[in-house]
C-alpha cells in the first residue's frame, strides 16, 4: 500500500514563481499541493480546510508580512514552515526572526532550480519538503524572550567555554537560550547553527539585537573572550591550544560548520572547563562531539525531547550519554549558573 501523499500549501505573491515551485513540488508522487495563496490572509484562511503538512511561506507580501504569518500559524495552527525568501545576507533580519517564531527551516529563492521538475536539484528539494513535512511542531507563543523560571541557588560551576550546536529549530532554541544570558557573562559562548547559505549573518545580527549579550561571527585568530561566537558560513570553528579561535574552510564532512569539530576542540583545550550543549536539529552532529566533552571531565546537556522541534540531534547526543537532558526553558538558567575560568588555567 502506497503513503499518503504529503500536503503542501504554497504562499507567495508571485504567480510565476508560484506555479513554478507548485510545478516541481507537485512532480512525482511524494507532494501534493493542495493550494497556492497569494497573501498570508488567504494561507491562514484556507489553513482549515486544506490541511497542509506543510506551508512554504515567501517573507514579503502584501498586506500581513510573512513574518507575521509564520508567529500567526504557529501560536494559532502550527504546522511546519519553509520560509522561501530572497531576503538574504548580513543587511536582512527577517529569515532570522521567521525562525525564531516557530518556521523551522528556510532556503533562498536563489539557490532553488525550478526550470526542470525532473533534474537532481528538483527532486532534493522534493526530499527536504518531505523530511520537513513530516516534523512535529508544537504551539509556539508570539516571541517572548525574557526566559523560564528563576532556579533555586546552587553550587556555581566553572567553565572556561561553552559551545552550543543546533539545526532544525535552533534559531528560535538558541533566542530562548541566549535571552537568559546577562550582557556581561563571563564565559565565551560557541555556535555552530546549520543554515542554508545567506542565512547565518541575518541570523547573528537579529539575535544580536533582541538578546542581551553581544552576538558576532567568530574570527579565525580571535581571543575567546566573552560574548557568543557564531561559526561563520561554510567554515568549521574551533577553539586552540591559545585560547583562540581557528576557521577550516577545507575540510567537508556531512556539515560545515560542525558541532563535533566544535565540541572536540573544546574537550581537548578546554577540558573540565568544557561545556557542550546540543539543541534541536536532525541527524546525530554533536554526538560525538558531546561525548568528547563528558570524557574529558565537561558539563555535557541536551535538550529534551518536548521542547524539541527535531530531537534527533539531542537524543543522539544523550545516547551517548550526558549529564544533563533539559527542557529548552532551563538550559539558559543552567549556563547563567557557570563562573568563568580562562581557557589555559
């Protein structure tokens, strides 16, 4: 007995673009589009009926934005979201805070080859439809970053760093997370965010501005000081025996930039002053790299399972074991704890 074929609701105010995407998301027998919206008013209303698995949603539109769709849907219908957007690259915030409001992934209308439905680049788009389509999401509130609940007092643990890793949903988990962090905490923060290309500088620039603590891409030769660190597009970051960071452009791996590149170079610079933390996403990337930490005496956390939008990653990680599987509410306050210690100490 065949699958049902996937349902997928497309919203943009382009007719050409639109039925070309319907073109080559419909080929074949794993999508179906069941509607084709021109305005976000007219995606929500037929939201109902259609009953889409997932939305893709263009970010400039007339009348009710994009953005302000995807927090509609979301803290309303929640149904996995695509951003497909032409707003890219450093000077654009809006992919970014769509994330952040519950879209779990998005692509640049650039980088999507819509001329033929049957070439390789079709029918990789109609793969990642598929995967996204069969997430679940949950209820996302309209963005609210003032973080969970206050901890009881406790030992303070040190750190000398911290390196998170996070994919499907990290953008919104790493907001939740970093709005907890006081402007001046003491630990340096790494991050590795899987993105499609143009997405990471409007990522670290809107997170920049709504959480208190600096946000910045890292640098290769750059002191780990304090403030959050984000792996550039298309490089691995890692910590050296100097306390700074280094940038590989060459070496390929199934995702460049890597957690486990990242979480490795902290359990061997960093040691019993290396903190991992694993976030949303799918696939296992972070795992290993989580595990170095733990043996190298490290605090090592995944995010739990119920506030994940994909916990494939943090369950990854916690079967191989970590100290902490935590609800994404309590991971800030868990970091907020730590106390500094310089990397070399």
């Amino acid at each position: 007995m065949s699958r049902p074929r996937r349902r997928v609701l497309i919203c943009d105010d382009s007719r050409t673009y639109a039925a070309a995407l319907a073109r080559v998301v419909g080929h074949g027998d794993e999508l179906e589009v069941v509607g084709v919206a021109s305005t976000a008013e007219q995606a929500i209303k037929e939201l109902p009926s259609v009953r889409p698995d997932l939305v893709t949603m263009d970010l400039e539109l007339p009348g009710m934005s994009g953005l302000d769709a995807v927090e509609e849907i979301m803290s309303k219908h929640p149904v996995p979201i695509l951003v497909v957007s032409s707003h890219v690259g450093p000077r654009s915030e809006r992919a970014a805070a769509a994330l952040a409001a519950g879209a779990i992934d998005a692509v640049a209308k650039e980088e999507l080859d819509l001329r033929d439905p049957e070439n390789a680049a079709a029918a990789a788009l109609r793969g990642r439809l598929a995967l996204l389509s069969g997430v679940h999401v949950i209820r996302h509130p309209r963005a609210n970053l003032n973080g969970g609940s206050t901890r009881s007092a406790r030992v303070r643990r040190t750190a000398r760093a911290i390196g998170i890793c996070a994919s499907t949903g990290g953008p919104q988990a790493l907001a939740a997370v970093l709005a907890v962090l006081p402007a001046a905490f003491p630990v340096p923060v790494l991050v590795v965010q899987h993105m499609s290309r143009g997405f990471t500088e409007g990522l670290v620039r809107w997170l920049d501005r709504v959480v208190p603590i600096r946000v910045a891409l890292a640098s290769a030769g750059q002191h780990a000081s304090p403030g959050v660190w984000v792996a550039p597009e298309g490089a691995h970051l890692a910590l050296d025996a100097s306390a700074q960071f280094t940038l590989d452009r060459r070496e390929l791996g199934l995702h460049r930039p890597s957690g486990d590149v990242l979480l490795r170079s902290l359990a061997e610079h960093a040691g019993r002053g290396a903190v991992s933390v694993v976030l949303t996403g799918m696939g296992r990337d972070g795992a290993a790299g989580s595990r170095a930490v733990r043996e190298a005496g490290g605090l090592t956390i995944a995010q739990d399972e119920a506030s994940s939008v994909v916990f494939g990653m943090p369950l990854a990680a916690a079967e191989e074991g970590v100290d902490l599987v935590l609800p994404l509410d309590r991971i800030g306050h868990e970091l907020a704890s730590l106390a500094a210690v310089e990397v070399g100490r």
